[in-house]
C-alpha cells in the first residue's frame, strides 16, 4: 500500500519501570503494517508539535511513571489531538496521566493496580466502529482501575470480570477534531499476539488514525 498513514509508538527502551517497548514495537508494527507505517521511539520530545504532526497517530506505551512529560511535551500532544490527530493509549501509556491536561484528554486515570490475572472480556458497544466483529476473549493481564474526568463524556467499548464485577477496559471519544482510544490489556508481548486483541489494537488505531476502512 502506498502513502500509509504513520503512527509514533512512543515508550521505553533504556530505563522502563515495568514495561519495556522491545518486543512490543515489533508486533505493533506488525499488527498495524497494512494500514499505518510506525515509527517507534523513547525521545519524548516526538511529542512536541513540531515533531508530532508530521504523524496521523501517536500510540502511547509511555513507562516513566517517575517522571511528567513537559509542558511544551503535554502541550505538543494536546494541540495535535485538538487538531484532528489520533491518539491511542495502550495499558501502562496511561501514565500521561501524571500531567492532569493529559489525564484529563485521555478521559481517566489509573487508579488501584491489582494483580496480574486472567480476565474475562465483554463487549458493551458492539455498535462501535472499533468493535465490529469484535468476540468477547479471555485474556491474561494487568487489572487497572480508573477514575474518570467528569467533564468528559466518552463512550465504554469493552469490560472486564473481576470477582464478579464489571470494569471498564476500553473507551473510545473525540477530543476537539482527534479522536481517542484506550485499552487496557498490552502488560508485555504476548498480550500482542493474542488474536482478538490484535484485531482489536488494529481497528482501534485505523479509527483514531481516521483509515480508510
């Protein structure tokens, strides 16, 4: 395919606190080779504007949970997906939350950390353009628990099962032109090679990324 759209996979090599990005570029650019080429890197000033926009997506695997990004970082980011770019969140990327502007895009922060466990997926959306043909799977990862910005509406994609209750795991919304996307399972590589989370990571960035279908 010719004149694909590009994505900036953004994480950790040298110093992540839990999630390295080795093994996990490779099947994101993978999962994503027919639709968008990517770019990976750990130079978090990609995402200042000067540099981001030449992307149609930024996908989060963000793992500095010692450290914020900048404000020139936060604001790069946040001028770009105002701006009609897509922004996709994957588990641990959440930790942009640290910068409230950013936590307040993303729709949520993390909250409680439990243990990693197998969990059970359902679909609440299946009307969703990111949920077609999406089944309901049975994945093993980290539970994360949000809290979510009051003042931002967006819509819960998919749950999972813990102890008997429900949890939100992905959501979906606009945020001034762009378009956002979080989903919770990605803890290590081979969250990525599981079949329906690989279909599910794909969708997810054709939508944020605006791809032709």
């Amino acid at each position: 395919m010719t004149n694909k759209k590009k994505a900036l996979l953004i994480g950790d090599y040298t110093h992540p606190k839990f999630h390295p990005l080795q093994g996990v570029d490779e099947e994101i650019t993978h999962i994503l080779h027919d639709s968008l080429s990517v770019q990976c890197s750990e130079n978090k000033q990609m995402l200042e504007l000067g540099n981001i926009e030449a992307f149609d997506l930024c996908i989060s695997y963000h793992d500095s949970w010692a450290e914020k990004v900048s404000s020139k970082q936060a604001a790069g980011l946040l001028s770009f997906v105002s701006g009609g770019g897509g922004l996709l969140v994957l588990h641990n990327g959440i930790v942009l939350q640290k910068k409230y502007e950013l936590a307040q895009m993303i729709g949520a922060k993390n909250t409680v950390h439990p243990s990693f466990c197998k969990l059970d997926m359902r679909i609440t959306d299946p009307e969703h353009d990111i949920m077609q043909d999406i089944e309901p799977f049975e994945i093993s990862d980290e539970p994360y628990r949000f809290e979510f910005d009051p003042f931002n509406e967006t819509t819960i994609l998919m749950e999972y099962n813990l102890d008997g209750e429900w949890h939100p795991a992905a959501w979906a919304h606009a945020y001034g032109l762009g378009r956002v996307v979080y989903l919770l399972p990605g803890r290590d590589q081979a969250a990525f090679q599981h079949p329906e989370y690989r279909k599910l990571v794909l969708q997810s960035a054709k939508w944020a990324a605006r791809c032709p279908s």
